[in-house]
C-alpha cells in the first residue's frame, strides 16, 4: 500500500512541476493581468541579470588582481567613477528591459502607453535622475565659476556639455537592428551588396606598415602629436561596459562583447563593447524608436577636469593621505622635482616603492589614461606642477581669499590656458590655415544657441587621426638633446604604461627634450600605424596584444557611426563612391585600390579610415572631412562656453592680456629642469640655435589677479565653518559670502550671505554629516555588503570569508574558508582529540589494561 502512494505522490509533485509554468502564464488571462505587470516582472528579471552580472565581473577583477592580458589592462585605464558605474548599471537596466519587451517594434496593450512604460522602465532602473536637469545654483558664483561637472554652463540647456551624459550625434546612428547592433554584427548582412570586411583584415591589407616606414615631420615637433591625445583625453572617455559576459571568454557577438574576428573560426585579440545610455523618441503608430547613445564621462568644456584632479596624481602602490591646504594640490613628494612627483634628471633612483612589473603600479591623475605612455605622465606631471606653483602664488598675492578661491582661482587660469594652446597654437597646425578660418574663425563672443558637448564622430574617428602620427620610437635626450646612451630611445612595445621608467630612468625632462627637439611623424596614406601600435599595443609577459587600428574601426561600428559619404555630405563635400571619385581626395592609388579590393563600395568604407586616408590641406595635417569636423567641434567647444576665457566676465582686460602672453613653452620653464625651450614648442627646432632662454619666454604677471578686500565696518570678517569654506563675490555692488560644504556633508542654513547696513544678514550656515548609507534610492554599498556611515563618509563592509572587490562597495567571495570555519575545525581536531583519549581510557579500562609502565626492566 505504501508504495503506490509515494508513486502517485511523485507523479503530483511532477505535473506540478510542469504544469506550473503554464498556470502562472495563463493567470494573466484568467486574471486580466495589464501590461503594466508585464513590464515590471520584466525589469525585475533585468536587474536580477545586470547585477550578478556586474557582481560577476567584479569577483573576476579580485580573482585577477595581476592584469594578465593587453585588453584587461585597457578595461582597467577605462573604469568608470562611481557615478558613471552606477550611470552604467542603470543604462544596461534600461537596455536589457526594452530588448526584453521589444520595444522598438512592440504593440503595446490598450491600458499601456508609449510613455508610460518609458517613464517605469527609466525610474525604476534608476535612469530617470540622469534624464532629469540639473539644479543649477542660483548664487553669485554662478557666473564666476564652471561646475567641476561642467552642468549649467548653459542656463537654459544645463546637460550641454556635462560629464556623464550622451555623446552628440551629428547624423543618426546606423545600426543593424536600428537600436544596438553594430555595423558588421550580422556577417550575413549585406551593405550595397556586399559584406563588411572584418576590421583586423583592413588594419593588415591597408593600415598596418613596418616601424621603419616612418615619414618625418619637418615643421612640426612630436609635441604636437603628445598634445593633440593629451586633449583629446580630456574631452572624451567612453568607459567600457561593466555587466553582461566575460568577453575574454567568448567569440560570439553577444552583448556586451563585440569581437575583433583574427581568422575565421578564431578569436579576436580583443572583444569591446561600449558603455551605452539610451535614447527615446516617439513615433507613429504606436511605436517608438529606441537607439543607444554612448556615455561620455568627461565634460565637454575644454579642460574641466585637468585642474580639478590634477591634484590626485601620485604613485599608487602606496597612498599615503595628505591635507589640502591653502587651494594647493594634493602632492605625495617622496620623489620628486621641483614640486613633481618625479625623479631629478640626475638620479637614477633605486628606491622604487613598487614591484618592477608595471602593471602593479600607475599614476592618479584626471585620466586613467596617464600613465598609457611616459610622454603623457609627463604632460600631466608639468601641469601638476604648474597648478601647484599657481595656487601657492595666488595665495600668497591674495591672503585674505579662502583655501576654496585660491583653487577655483588657480583652476580657472590653468582651463584658460589649455583653451589658449589648444585653440591658438594646436587647431590652425592641425586643420591649416584656410580651414581653420572656414570652420573656426574669429571669436565673436559666446553663443547659448551653440551646444558645447563632444560629437560621437569626433570622439570616435576625426579626432583619433593623431594615432597615425605617433612615432614609434619615445626619444630620450641628454642635457645637450642629443641620444642619452644611458637612455636609449624605447619601442613603444616596451614604452606602454610602464610609468615606473619616469621614477627610475631619468624623469620627465629626458621625456620633454625628446618630444621638443624630435619631429613629428607625418601620417601619410601609405604609411598610416606602425607595428608598434597594430602588434604590439600594451603587450604583457603573456602572449597576445592589442591592435589600435582595429580597435578604432571597430569602436567606430560599435557606437553607430555611419559611413564615409555620409559624413562628406553632411561636410558639404561630394561622396566618393567609384575609384575615379576616391582618386580625386587620395592621390595614392594604390591605397585606394587595396580600400576598394575590401570595401566593394565608398559607402562602405569606415568614417576613420576614409578621413585618414584624405590629401592633406595646404598647411595641414588633415583631410577636408576631418578639418570640417574637428573644425566644427572646436567652434562648439569654444563659442558654446560661457566660460570661455576671451568672454568678456570670465576674465578682467588686464588678466586676458597676461593670458595671450601665456605659451606651453612657458609652462614648460616653470615646471621642469629646462633651461633653454623653442619659442614655439610645436615647431621643431635644433639646439642650440633654434631655442631660447626661459628667461626670455614671456610670463604671466599676476599682479593682474590682486584683489584688494575692503573691510566693510558694518560686516566683521566671517567666522569659519566647520567642515566647509566660503567664497567671495559680490552682487549688484555688496559684498556676499557664499558657503559650501566639505564632501560628506550638507549644508543647513542659508548658503549666500549679504553685507547689509546693518551686518550680514544671516548668520554662517552648519556643515552636518550626511548619512549616506540613508539613502533608499542610490545605496552607496551593493546589497551584498553592510554599509556603516563615518563623518564625512561611508564604509561598506563584509562578513568573512566575503571581501571588498576593486570598487570597495561590493563584496565578493574572496576563495578561502572564513575564520570562523579555521576555529570551527581547530576545536573540532581539538574535540576529536579528547575524545580519542577518553575513548582509549575507558576501552583500557574496560579491558583491565594495566596501569603500570610495560617499559622492559634490567637487572
């Protein structure tokens, strides 16, 4: 009887089982289950996916703690802050719900509207904060200082050009499915009849050249090169994706790894995809496009975030913490020159505080790219020093301004002077002189119609043309700039972040002698990226490496660019579609035919490798379609800034006057052991004849920036806040203190206060502590770990065996038993212990073993 009952007991527990999923989907029907449901049992399944993804990657980062591989050393220069980790995870949220709905062509139920599920799906993935405005401040700082975001520049456009929002697209983007795929996704898809060709086999048939095929720049000094990707990195990063598959791991096109194919049937070198936010437009019958944007992290104003986190450069293998006094940078000094954390020209420092192996250790900068190679540390460590030596000038010329002035002060003249090399000095070299005046021209005063944010075709093709200019060799030069033979010129192969070499090998004066007295390459048609950039790019000890020229192209597909004619056109140039046409814009035959033998179609071909590929313009070091287009960006990026350094309020007559002074020759005086540099540092010179004495440069005279404080008798010098600052301004003619608070703190109280007739008119404001771990809408630790407020901050912690991963919010499994465990099984070896000896006590005494020695006794 027993056993038919547990057999039919097993035969309902198994048809429930199968039937189960069958009833559930049916209950909406038996129910009336909405859409509404629908959809939030969807973003529920969502961020179930996009979180164990993201806790995924995070526990292989604490596994691979020792980069292992070029594309892991690239993902690890890209990370994104925490704001643009948690503008991610919402963004592949919101992603992942709309493909999961199929929104782009989706018949929505009677009850649901277009909007309405837009509007769930972005709130409750946590977009809808980074798709509202932002709250501009409203006191008299407002016009005197940019935000550190680069939010508000324009009041009644707030977005435009601020960190972490879209990249802006110029022409609609082109994906295969018209919301993600990139072109090339689908190898069956034809384009004009033909297939796209697999970007690595572009790179070798017509990019790639030998290290040998170097054409020199006989104008122009490979300081122009270092420049233009100094710049260009501070205008634009893309972060990679931080959710979805290990792309290590497979060769599939399967988000978020897009692969770069080396063969048929075999894996790429590298597998990319973007970090992607997305954007949402209505349309006709009750359907509605959904297209993805990329993310830019950077604001768009030109360098609004050198000066800010300049200041965080250090060597970090060790961090040592160090108070921010007076607006002065943050400096760990244990190596250092004149102010920068360096070695002297003249030492060859043993004491490195970190392991040889590079990966180990990096500079902090305002980039996570610093340290990609030593001739970009070196820019950022000249601009290190020359914000430092500002600040403490500054301060010492105006001691009655606050530690927040002196800062914003110092910040304010460092941005103007990148505007001013970058617009003045780099764009007319890059674009030539007849360019320049058509694209750019003269400065009219600023525009609010204009919108300043960094073009996706800009970030992503016309301004990565500086890849085929760079040398591969990094030229180290003696006190005489002539070949050190104690430093001899490095492969760039040997070169890429290896940042260890500025500490033990000379510093950044070896670096800068190089980069001015040493031409440029020339990125000629024929002779496009060297082998150093397309076979050996952030090669490791281990096998494999990046190629740069494909990554381009494919990054170029990734993010939706359209083809070549497509951008001539919006250029107002005629497209290029037979072999006649194309002989028309590049001379080189032969590199037209190898394009064409790939591409089948001008239509076809990518936008950064037709831009590349143009004649030069007279003057230039650029096609017509990438001096129209970086043209048009530098106009924006100028003319679309409220703060631009030649409108009227940012700076006094006096100050502007001191700034057109102002040179990068000038600033490599202050801030290195040069005592002789070329007046132009972009124009290659010879030594001695074509360089100056510094003492010669022109310099700034910052008497221009004394401020005379009048004491007003009614209003008594402000009292200090705890945990916060003030600022000086002044509004219709009083005097005004406008009060901030320290980071982890707010503000409680009246933020401006006025000089009156009768005293300020409000007392200073309270700086109390935020409790972060509060905050039910953004958490600050990842549900896996405790999260415990400390003034000024928060910790988020875990219990063993769990650790902290990379981005010290969430905890991941770190592979060894917990402590509690090691107890557990030392009182467990101790207990069987005992009662082994109770056991064998009690079995010699039930035996009547006797208790005397059976040790043998002699005579």
């Amino acid at each position: 009887m027993r056993k038919p009952v547990v057999v039919a007991i097993k035969l309902v527990v198994l048809c429930a089982g199968v039937l189960l999923p069958f009833i559930l989907r049916g209950r909406g029907l038996l129910w009336g289950s909405s859409g509404k449901a629908r959809v939030l049992s969807v973003l529920e399944a969502s961020v179930r996916t996009v979180d164990r993804a993201v806790y995924t990657s995070l526990g292989r980062s604490l596994r691979k703690r020792d980069i292992t591989s070029p594309s892991e050393l690239l993902s690890f220069s890209k990370l994104p802050e925490p704001a643009g980790r948690a503008l991610s995870r919402a963004a592949e949220i919101m992603e992942a719900s709309i493909q999961a709905l199929g929104l782009t062509q989706l018949q929505l139920p009677p009850d649901v509207s277009s909007e309405d599920v837009l509007n769930m799906i972005a709130n409750l993935s946590g977009c809808l904060p980074y798709m509202q405005p932002p709250r501009c401040p409203n006191t008299c700082l407002a016009n005197k200082y940019r935000l550190i975001t680069g939010a508000c520049n324009n009041r009644d456009h707030p977005t435009w050009g601020a960190s972490n929002t879209a990249l802006a697209r110029w022409l609609p983007p082109a994906y295969e499915d018209g919301f993600s795929q990139p072109r090339g996704w689908n190898p069956s898809l034809l384009y004009h009849g033909f297939p796209l060709p697999p970007v690595r086999e572009v790179t070798q048939k017509v990019i790639q050249v030998p290290n040998e095929a170097v054409t020199e720049d006989a104008q122009y000094s490979d300081f122009l090169t270092v420049w233009g990707q100094y710049i260009g990195h501070d205008m634009a990063l893309t972060p990679q994706s931080t959710a979805g598959a290990d792309c290590q791991l497979t060769c599939e096109n399967r988000s978020p790894c897009f692969p770069i194919q080396v063969a048929p049937d075999a894996c790429g070198s590298l597998k990319i995809r973007s970090l992607v936010s997305v954007l949402v437009a209505d349309g006709k019958d009750r359907k509605f496009l959904v297209r993805v944007r990329q993310v830019r992290t950077l604001s768009s104003s030109e360098n609004q975030k050198r000066p800010h986190t300049i200041c965080h450069i250090q060597f970090a293998c060790s961090l040592p913490q160090a108070n921010v006094s007076r607006g002065l940078v943050r400096l760990w000094i244990k190596h250092s020159v004149r102010g920068l954390t360096m070695t002297r020209a003249d030492t060859r420092s043993q004491d490195l505080p970190c392991p040889a192996r590079f990966w180990l250790c990096s500079f902090l900068a305002g980039d996570g790219r610093a340290s990609e190679v030593p001739a970009l540390a070196a820019l950022h460590t000249l601009w290190l020093g020359g914000a430092t030596r500002l600040a403490a000038a500054l301060g010492a010329l105006n001691p009655h301004w606050s530690a927040d002035t002196v800062y914003q002060e110092a910040r304010k003249v460092v941005g103007a002077l990148h505007q001013i090399i970058t617009l003045r000095d780099y764009s007319p070299r890059i674009l030539g002189p007849d360019a320049f005046r058509q694209h750019v021209g003269p400065y009219e005063g600023y525009d609010p119609t204009v919108n300043p944010t960094v073009s996706n075709v800009f970030a992503t093709a016309a301004f990565r043309f500086g890849h085929a200019a760079i040398h591969p060799l990094a030229r180290r030069l003696d006190t005489a700039f002539k070949d050190d033979p104690d430093l001899p010129p490095l492969l760039l192969g040997d070169a890429f972040f290896s940042p260890w070499r500025l500490i033990g090998e000379g510093g950044v004066d070896p670096i800068l002698r190089g980069l001015l007295a040493r031409p440029a390459k020339v990125p000629v048609p024929e002779q496009l990226m060297n082998e150093e950039l397309t076979e050996r790019l952030f090669v490791l000890s281990t096998p494999g490496s990046l190629d740069l020229a494909s990554l381009n192209l494919q990054r170029g597909r990734d993010h939706g660019l359209p083809g070549y004619n497509a951008w001539r056109e919006l250029c107002g140039l005629p497209p290029l579609q037979t072999p006649t046409d194309l002989h028309g814009a590049v001379s080189n035959r032969s590199v037209v035919d190898r394009i064409l033998a790939l591409y089948k179609h001008g239509d076809n071909v990518d936008v950064w490798l037709g831009g590349l590929s143009e004649d030069f313009l007279p003057g230039a070091r650029t096609g017509p379609l990438f001096a129209c287009i970086i043209g048009k960006q530098m106009k924006a990026l100028r003319d679309g800034d409220r703060f631009w350094w030649e409108n009227s309020p940012v700076f006094t007559e006096a100050q502007r006057r001191e700034l057109g002074k102002h040179s990068l020759s000038r600033v490599i005086c202050d801030n290195s052991g040069l005592s002789h540099v070329p007046r132009d540092a972009f124009r290659v010179g010879r030594f001695p004849q074509d360089f100056e004495s510094c003492e010669h440069i022109p310099s700034l005279d910052l008497e221009a920036w004394r401020e005379t404080f009048l004491q007003d008798d009614r209003c008594s010098s402000p009292d200090k806040v705890e945990n916060g600052d003030f600022m000086h301004c002044e509004d219709s003619g009083k005097q005004v203190l406008v009060y901030s608070c320290h980071h982890g703190y707010e503000l409680h109280g009246q933020e401006q206060v006025t000089c009156t007739p009768n005293g300020w008119d409000a007392q200073p404001p309270v700086c109390k502590d935020v409790d972060e771990c509060a905050d039910p809408v953004l958490p600050p630790c990842h549900p896996s770990a405790h999260c415990r407020n400390t003034r000024g901050s928060f910790q988020c912690l875990c219990t063993d065996p769990y650790v902290l991963a990379e981005d010290a919010r969430t905890c991941v499994d770190s592979g060894r038993l917990p402590r509690a465990s090691w107890v557990s099984l030392a009182l467990g070896a101790l207990l069987v212990g005992v009662l082994a000896g109770i056991t064998w006590t009690v079995i010699c005494r039930w035996m009547h073993c006797p208790a005397k020695s059976t040790l043998p006794v002699t005579e």
